[in-house]
C-alpha cells in the first residue's frame, strides 16, 4: 500500500500535481507520482534500541547422558533478510527448503564446546566444519559421541557429523546428505554403535516443475454425513495435485542406518515415512507414513496413515493400524480421532507398543463410562493386545520407570480437570490415584515427575532408594509469587519433603538431577540485575553455596538499573489481577511525575475465578530487556506494565468468551487505576500493545472503550468469521454462538476504533487463524469508516519476525507510533 493511502498531507501534496497536470500540455495524466522515499525500505530505531537487539545471546546448556558433561551451543544474533527470503515451500501445513530438503529455518548453531559440570576448562573441538550451522544435536546414550547435522547452504545439503568426545574431534560421518524436512533426520541406536538416519533417496531427480498451463480445475467435494464437525483454519495446506506431487517429492526417504565407521545400510525402499524410532532393545522399528489420498483442508499429520513394525531389515512385522484421512473432528475441545493414536515404545521394556483408542467416538458429547482404553502389545506382535488402564477422560501421556511403576495421566479440557494414576504395568493390582485436581491451579500443582535416561537413552522415573518414592521438579506458585522446587514424594501415601526451594533474593530454579539419590542438583539462578546462570548444588546437610558453572554477562549492562515490582490489584468484580511493572533507571515517581505507559498483555480463559487470581511471575526473576516484548521501551523513557492479567472467567456451566468483552475492558480499567494511582503513569499517556491473541485483544479494547491513547496489534486476527470452527479456547462453532462470534470481533466494530492503532504482520504468517488478510482487512475497514490506522506488512515474515531488519522496522514503527500518539498526544486528542 503507498503512502498517499496513509497521510492527509500526503494526499493533499499528490491531489495538488494533479491539478497542476491538468494544467501542463503534454503530461501524460496515466503518470503516476513517485514513491514518497520517506516511507518506504526499512528502517531503524533510535540507538538505544538497535542495542538491545544486537545483545549477545547467553548459550544453551545440554547435558549429557551421565549428567557430568555439558554441551554449549551458541546461536549468533539475528538473520539478514536475505537469508529470510530465501525459497521456502509451504505445502501439507509445513515449510520446506527446497535447496537443502530441510525444515525451512535460518537461525543456526555457529560454535559449540563441551565442559565437565563438576567444574574445569571448556573442551574445544577440532574439526568442526566451518563456517558451522548446527541444526540439530544429539548425544549418543553412552555419552562417548555427539551426533550433529550441519547444513551446507551453498552446497545445497544437510550433512551428518560425529564429535568422538574423548578424543575431541569432529569428522563428516557420510556424503549421503540428510532429509531433515521432518524433525532431526537422525537418531541414535540403543547400542550407541549406530544411528538411525533419513537420507534423501539415490537417483531421485529433481522436484517436479510447476505446470505452465493448467491440466484442469481444482476440485473439492463433500458427501453429506448429518454430523457437525470442527475443521480449524490451518496454513500453508496443499491446494492442487501439482503441490501434492512437490510435496511427495521433499516427503520421500530413504531409510538407513549408519554405524560409526560410515558404513550405510538401507532400510526397506524410499517412502513418505514421517517418524520412525527404535524399540529399546534394538531389533524393531516404529514406522509411519502417510499415504494418499492427500488433502486441501488438513495438515499432512491429518492424512492416511500406516503405522508398522519393522525389523532393522525393512521387513514388516506387525501392522499396528491403517488410519483413514481425518478432515474433522466432533465439536468441542476434547474431540479426538477414532482409531489408534498416541502409539509409542514402552521405554522400560525391550519391545512393547502402548497407545491408546476412544471409545466414544471421539465425541466429548456422547455420554461414556470409559472415554479411552490405552493398550500394551509386546513383541513378537502375535498375542493380542491387553488393556492397561481404563479413563474416564482423555489420555494425557505415560513416564514409565520400571515393571512395577509408571506415572498415567488423564484430562478433561472443559472442566480442567487432570488426574494422574500409579500404574503396575507388568502387575495386575488396581490403578492407584496419585493426584486429581485442576490444571489450572498452580498453587496446588505437585510438579512434573524426574527423569534420568538410561542405558538405552530412554527417560525413565527417578525412583529413590526406598523403592516407592519418586522425585518432583516444579514452580512452586504461591502468592508470594514463583519459588521452583524439588520435592521427594511417596507414591503410598502421597507425602512429600522438599529438598531444595528457591529462597530471596534469587530466582532459582532446578534444570536436572545430577545423580540418582538427587544429592546434587543444577540449577539456573537469576536476580532482577544478575541474569540466569547455571550452579551446581549439593544438598546434603550442611552444604556450602552453590557452585557457578557459568558466568553469562548482563547482555544489556546499559539497562542494569531498571526497576521492576510485581504489582497485584483488583478487578471490580473481585478478581485478584496482577502484572510485572517496570520503571526506567533512577526514575521517582514524587519526583519525576508520571510517566508515558506501554501496557502489555494476552487474555487467558479460565473456569474458576480462584485460578484466574493465582500470581504467575516472581519479583526476583532477571530484569531481561528483550527485543520481543514491550521492556524494550524502558530505554525511551517510558514506563512499561507487561504480562498484565486479563483473565476471561466461565465458572459452572457458563462459557467465558459470553462476556469476554464486559471482563476484558474491566481487567484494563483495573490496571489503568493501579498504575495511576501509584503516580507512576499518566492516564491520558497509555497505550495498549499485544501479539496474536494479545493483538485481539488490542483491537477490541479500542473498540469498546476509550480507555487508551493508542494501540499496538502484532499478527492478530480481528473477524472471527474468518476462524468459525474455534479460536484459542472457544470449542463452540460459529453457527452455534453467532452473538459470541460477532460481539468478540473488534472488524465489526471497526467505527467506533477512534484511537489510533497500529497494525504490524508478517506477509507470510503461519500460524492458525491469524492470516495477513486480517490485519489487511482491519485496516481497510478502520480507514474506510474514517479512523487513524497504520499497516506495516513485513515481506518474507512468518507468525514471529526473524529477520534482523524486520526486527528493527518493528521496533521502529512501534516507536514513532508511540512517540507521536502517547509521549507526545496532541492536546485535541487528550482533552476528548
């Protein structure tokens, strides 16, 4: 869009020379005028913001299978566009680089080491190759060798490498290059000795070219069922036969396994194999792959699929299932296909398939004792397959520790309800209940059970030394806000003792269990001007201070000084509501007045008023200044207020988006008094800003109050029309809750948008629902009906901006919007 469509007085300038043209024999009036230079190509923000998003980026930590050694990966700063706009296929709700039949992504690994966690020297790794762009890393289970994959842009390819650790060197493990289109192209063997790898079939050719002239319609067609079901709005999808041939192309594998001397031995023919991982023992093969007919409407994990056994020579074993397309599902969030799902190892055991089969249909509506059966069948695949455990709800996921222990978890998303069960798999005793509760209540939340990998690098239970007692990592929400633990817990009697708790004036936070009577933990651990670091406690009694395995530096020393309180407050109705505000450096409120606000936040859905009030942050985390959120802003003297609750309530048989409206504005009004109250922001000086449902929300604040001197909406939707089968948490369709629908759109009160609001979204965005043509939409109608709006469309950006310069635009924009709308309002405006 040009930029006489944005500016008055733009347009006033252009409406001029074409009156002078009228006047000018020979000046052709089909001329065009110029492009107004001022608003066009991208931009930069002040320096202070070019600052932060070229702060160094502190490296990730991955330990090793023994947990005495550590991995450090380095990722640089952000891509160039050109790296950005480099040829990406969006087929089957995936994006594909079609040089290198890889995952399309541009942010790689560029260094690497290792070091001893007990303390010492890092160890460096000869070989490496260089310039290097480590897309995935692997530790073998014995902890002898690291398995990487390196992608070589100019060749075109995604290469194999192996780290030998003791010696310290790095070497190309095969010329075959990887098809990493899905997930890492490899993985490790139990035996450690060899890897299980994706190749790209030999003699493939070349993808198929696009077809000049058409071979005729794309057409679709449906068969009248008499069932409602939900179809949710997906991206990227198939839309011709001719994108279906593409994908098989960059689809089909090559299966092999490759041992440590690079000798490659196929798997069965090439296929359209999406998954395939060894059983523990290392003499079978988990397969799936998709088969036509293929769909326009569904992701490829939505196509037919076929799930079998096989030897580690290709030969099929044991067909678990043959699964049709799935273009549908009942309504309603607990809705789930019918057949086999979830199929999966047993980790605890040499070979033996779990999974798991509705037995409602699928349907959250029809009335059923028992909703899901999960099934075990061991090798060789004969027998039939036995029950082991029978829900009432939905299957949530197994942690398997031994034949005498596993951990099974169940759900129900309306109700959010979660129950978590002792299971015996190789017993025949009754499920025992280890917890039932909300999953909402983070108070109440035990933790999430430990895990150590074993010989074969499968994880399995912590189980401490008496044999019944288990080991918990978790937040540790309170009212006091977030105190992470670890907690020994009794499976008999469901007692716990905590073993470690973070303690003021540190955040700190359990990473791992080091060893198997959990005496020595490693932790991250952060204060508001000290950013995360990791330490290695030992917990016996009497132990010394924490031991500082790394020393990141502030990535933005020039941003130490902010402040930052954990604020709570009160909606009108009684809701506990909270939010992090941030000051700039050295500022006073008595002193200095108040202060410019950005207002940050993201609606949530909840069922009980109790969960919606829950703290979810801590005073004593890191002050981190990243490029992504609002704190940003901080470094141009506004004050900012971010993770704001805007909790959106349902309690009983009532559904919170009903009045999502009436509680969102008075979840912003609440905050608005809070911070004017404490004279830390001046009322008429406020803007509202958030991304995707944060956005949403944006445009509907605006909408229905004005509450706000302007508005910051990032990749979101704003016709709800455009997702009618759900959105976020709303189960219902559109054609059953129409008023929900239209009242939650702010597009269909677009008119009443009389501040103003700036729209950002990536020209190619991905995500479910929140199309670029939303934001084109919104803006089209905001202009039409005479409203102040700008649109800023980022080329080659998907859902979250990755390009360095469009980063910098964002900022840029973000910027000037609110300097000129809230820094500086014009007196019209803030008398209103």
């Amino acid at each position: 869009m040009q930029a006489r469509e944005r500016h008055t007085t733009t347009a006033r300038r252009r409406w001029g020379w074409i009156a002078c043209a009228l006047l000018v024999p020979g000046l052709a009036l089909a001329q065009t005028a110029p492009p107004d230079t001022a608003d066009s190509g991208y931009r930069l923000p002040p320096a202070p913001l070019q600052a932060i998003v070229d702060a160094p980026r502190a490296p990730r930590l991955l330990l090793g299978p023994k947990r005495d050694l550590a991995a450090f990966l380095q990722t640089p700063a952000l891509p160039g566009i050109a790296d950005v706009a480099q040829p990406e296929l969006k087929l089957g709700g995936i994006r594909i680089n079609p040089a290198t039949y890889a995952a399309s992504r541009f942010s790689f690994v560029s260094d690497l080491w290792l070091a001893p966690v007990g303390g010492g020297d890092d160890i460096r790794i000869a070989g490496l190759p260089q310039p290097l762009s480590l897309a995935s890393f692997l530790w073998s289970p014995d902890q002898r060798h690291v398995a990487f994959s390196h992608v070589d842009a100019a060749a075109g390819r995604v290469e194999l490498w192996l780290i030998d650790v003791d010696a310290r060197q790095a070497r190309r493990l095969t010329t075959r290059p990887l098809n990493a289109v899905i997930g890492n192209g490899f993985e490790w063997m139990p035996d450690s000795r060899s890897l299980l790898v994706r190749l790209r079939p030999d003699g493939q050719g070349d993808a198929p070219q696009s077809l000049t002239v058409p071979d005729g319609p794309n057409v679709q067609e449906t068969a009248s069922t008499g069932t409602v079901q939900q179809l949710r709005t997906f991206q990227d999808l198939l839309r011709s036969d001719q994108d279906a041939r593409v994908f098989a192309h960059y689809m089909t594998v090559q299966l092999a396994r490759i041992t440590l001397d690079g000798t490659v031995t196929p798997i069965g023919p090439p296929s359209l194999t999406t998954s395939a991982s060894p059983s523990p023992d290392g003499r079978y093969l988990l397969r799936q792959q998709i088969e036509r007919p293929f769909s326009y409407l569904v992701p490829y994990t939505r196509f037919p699929r076929r799930i079998d056994v096989i030897d580690i020579d290709g030969q099929v074993r044991h067909t678990v299932a043959r699964l049709p397309l799935v273009e549908g599902l009942p309504v309603g969030n607990d809705a789930v296909p019918t057949g086999v799902r979830s199929v999966a190892w047993r980790s605890d055991a040499p070979a033996t398939l779990v999974w798991v089969e509705a037995q409602d249909g699928g349907d959250p509506a029809r009335e059923a004792a028992v909703r899901d059966i999960v099934y075990m069948q061991a090798a060789p695949f004969q027998a039939a397959a036995t029950p082991l455990a029978e829900l009432s709800m939905r299957y949530a996921g197994i942690q398997w520790g031994t034949g005498d222990l596993a951990l099974l978890s169940e759900y129900w998303w309306r109700t959010r309800q979660i129950r978590e069960w002792r299971l015996r798999p190789d017993g025949s005793a009754a499920p025992h209940l280890v917890r039932e509760g909300s999953y909402e209540d983070r108070y109440a939340d035990p933790g999430t059970p430990v895990t150590m990998p074993d010989a074969a690098g499968n994880p399995r239970l912590l189980v401490a030394g008496d044999g019944s007692s288990i080991y918990r990592i978790g937040d540790g929400a309170s009212d006091e806000g977030d105190r992470p633990f670890l907690d020994r817990q009794d499976l008999a009697d469901g007692t716990t003792t905590r073993l470690f708790r973070s303690e003021a004036p540190f955040y700190e936070a359990p990473a791992a269990v080091l060893d198997a009577d959990a005496k020595r933990l490693l932790t991250t651990r952060e204060a508001p001007t000290e950013p995360a670091n990791y330490y290695v406690r030992d917990l016996g009694a009497g132990a010394a201070e924490p031991v500082a395995l790394t020393r990141f530096a502030h990535p933005t020393p020039q941003l130490r000084d902010v402040q930052k309180e954990l604020v709570r407050f009160k909606r009108k109705d009684g809701v506990d509501l909270t939010g992090t505000l941030y000051l700039p450096a050295g500022y006073d409120a008595t002193r200095d007045g108040p202060l410019p606000m950005l207002m940050w936040a993201y609606p949530g859905e909840f069922k009980s008023a109790d969960a919606a009030s829950q703290v979810t942050d801590s005073p004593y985390r890191f002050n981190a200044v990243g490029y992504w959120g609002p704190q940003a802003f901080l470094a141009m003297g506004y004050a900012v207020f971010a993770d704001v609750s805007m909790p959106i309530i349902g309690e009983g048989t009532a559904e919170p988006n009903d009045t999502y409206i009436e509680q969102l504005v008075a979840s912003a009004e609440a905050a608005i008094d809070e911070v004017v109250r404490r004279g830390v922001a001046d009322r008429l000086r406020i803007a509202i800003g958030g991304h995707s449902y944060g956005a949403f929300m944006t445009g509907n604040l605006l909408a229905h109050s004005r509450l706000f001197a302007a508005g910051i909406a990032r990749s979101g939707a704003y016709n709800r029309t455009l997702t009618p089968f759900g959105f976020q948490a709303e189960e219902r369709n559109y054609w059953q809750a129409q008023d929900t629908y239209l009242k939650m759109s702010p597009f269909n009160y677009a008119g009443q948008i009389k501040d103003p609001i700036l729209l950002i979204h990536g020209e190619e965005d991905n995500n479910s629902g929140t199309f670029p043509m939303q934001s084109e939409r919104m803006f089209a109608a905001i202009k039409g009906l005479g409203g102040t709006a700008r649109l800023v469309m980022l080329p080659r950006e998907s859902h979250a901006y990755r390009a360095r310069e469009s980063v910098l635009h964002m900022l840029y924009e973000t910027n000037a919007w609110l300097e000129r709308y809230v820094k500086h309002r014009p007196a019209e405006a803030a008398a209103r």
